[in-house]
C-alpha cells in the first residue's frame, strides 16, 4: 500500500483539517490518474520512515533535510504557499522570540544567551536562527548554549518560562499557534525575522517516474482551486503551491554557509556529537 503522511504542521488543533486536505487531494490524486492513493494518511509512521519508504506516494518534509539527509532521496512536487505573515508565495521565514520582559532590543544583544531550538536538522529552527545571529557572532558560536526542545511550540514555553532566552519559530506554525493557543503566547514578543528560504515542500519518492509526479501537481493544483475545499485550506493557512527547481532550495545551502563562517555550524555539530555519544 501507498505510504502518504503530512507530518510538517500537523497540531493537535488542525489534525481534523490536515485529515480533510489529504481526503480532497486524494480525490483529485485519483481523477488526475494517480493510482492507489489511500483514504487515510499513514499517522502511525515517523516522518523520517515515511520518506525512506520505497512505497512513499505522497509527504511533506523540511527543507534541511531535504538538502541533507535526504539529498537526491526524493523528488520535489511542488512548494506550498502559506496565507500567514512572514510568506511570501513559496518563501517563508522564522521569527525570533523572546520574553517581554528580556533586555534584548536586537539580535546582537542576544549574544550570550541560551537559544531553544526544536532540532538541529530544522531550517526554521536551527538553520535560520544561526544565518540571523551570524553577522553578530565574531566566531565564537554566540549562543552560550542551546537546549533542544523537540518542537516550535516546546521551544516557545521554554522561552516563556525562563528555561531559554530566545528561539527561531516557523512562521506558519507560530501563525497556527496565535489562531489556536493565544495563550501560549502571552509573554513572548517577536525580535526579528529570519532570512527567507523556499518553503516546506510536498514530496514523492526517489524513483518516481515523470508521469507520476505530472499526476500528482495536476491533482494537487485541483485541489487549490477546489471550492469545497476552501474552508481546509482556510484552516491550513494554505494558499497556493508553486513548482520550484531542486536547485531553489540551494538557498539553504548558502543560508548554512553564513552559519559556518561565523563559527555556528561548529558549535551545531559538537551539539549533534554531544547527543549522540553513548
């Protein structure tokens, strides 16, 4: 059976409307001559499995692992487009936040503190927030520390409740977050904006043959323009989807390059080595 997930901006919350988007794109997967698209997403499958999967029809991923990890171990449909500050057609960006009550009135007096970062192979977590510090950093890796969080929403409360000064927060969820746990938000004030980057992009397996990843836009491209559907991709904050070459997301590539000039990266990995060691 087809394996599809949409793990990226999947809340508790929107889970009912992330259920209904892939019900309607399943349909028009089907009319576009898409075979084998299942009724339901594949929930009990972690998103890194689901893109290893030879059967892998249909996902979203994150641009760092998709430049990483995943280089040249998948193929690109086409790029979302988000109805949400800090998008701008396929681009998005992350916000850096902070407390209120912090001193902070720029990233460079942020120099020192302890950044909350969802994981290191994020692009909105980690590899934004270290192209935005880096023109600040003198090589000396600028944070104190950083605390992995394991999720946008999980870096937020560390901020807000002391245990972090400062995280990068995908524009796209801290919009979902803002519609949906206002809450959560009370206390943080956005610092700055990130640099931009091609968005989260729908992906299909390596071997995917031309036909199929035609098939897959057209049925996607019909479900953007589906009227029935408008109140999912409300929900969503979807608000398009564009075709970028592979070579768009190169723009990661370089993002990462500021990070390592200043010293960011090498903190990063002794990070990922600290992690992992037995």
């Amino acid at each position: 059976m087809a394996v599809v997930s949409l793990p990226m901006y999947d809340l508790p919350e929107v889970r009912e409307a992330t259920d209904e988007w892939w019900s309607g794109l399943a349909g028009h997967f089907r009319d576009a001559g898409v075979a084998g698209a299942p009724d339901r997403l594949n929930r009990d499958i972690a998103a890194k499995d689901a893109w290893r999967d030879p059967a892998l029809l249909f996902s979203q991923t994150c641009g760092y692992p998709l430049t990483h990890e995943f280089r040249g171990r998948l193929t690109v449909v086409a790029t979302p487009a988000y109805r949400a500050a800090g998008c701008d057609g396929a681009d998005y960006c992350s916000y850096l936040v902070v407390r209120d009550g912090a001193a902070a009135g720029s990233i460079a007096d942020l120099h020192g503190t302890v950044a909350a970062v969802n994981g290191m192979d994020s692009q909105s977590g980690w590899n934004a927030l270290a192209a935005a510090v880096a023109p600040f950093a003198g090589g000396d890796g600028f944070f104190s520390r950083i605390e992995l969080s394991g999720a946008h929403a999980e870096s937020i409360a560390m901020v807000r409740d002391g245990g972090a000064d400062v995280a990068a927060i995908d524009a796209v969820t801290l919009a979902l977050i803002e519609r949906h746990r206002p809450a959560a938000l009370h206390g943080i004030r956005r610092l700055a904006e990130t640099p931009a980057a091609p968005g989260l992009p729908y992906v299909t397996r390596r071997d995917a043959d031309a036909g199929l990843v035609e098939a897959l836009w057209l049925g996607l491209q019909a479900a953007v323009a589906d009227p029935s559907l408008a109140a999912v991709r409300d929900a969503l904050l979807i608000d398009g989807a564009e075709r970028l070459a592979i070579g768009a997301y190169d723009r990661i590539l370089a993002i990462e390059k500021l990070a390592e000039a200043a010293g960011l990266s090498a903190m990063a990995r002794q990070h990922r080595e600290t992690m992992t060691d037995p």
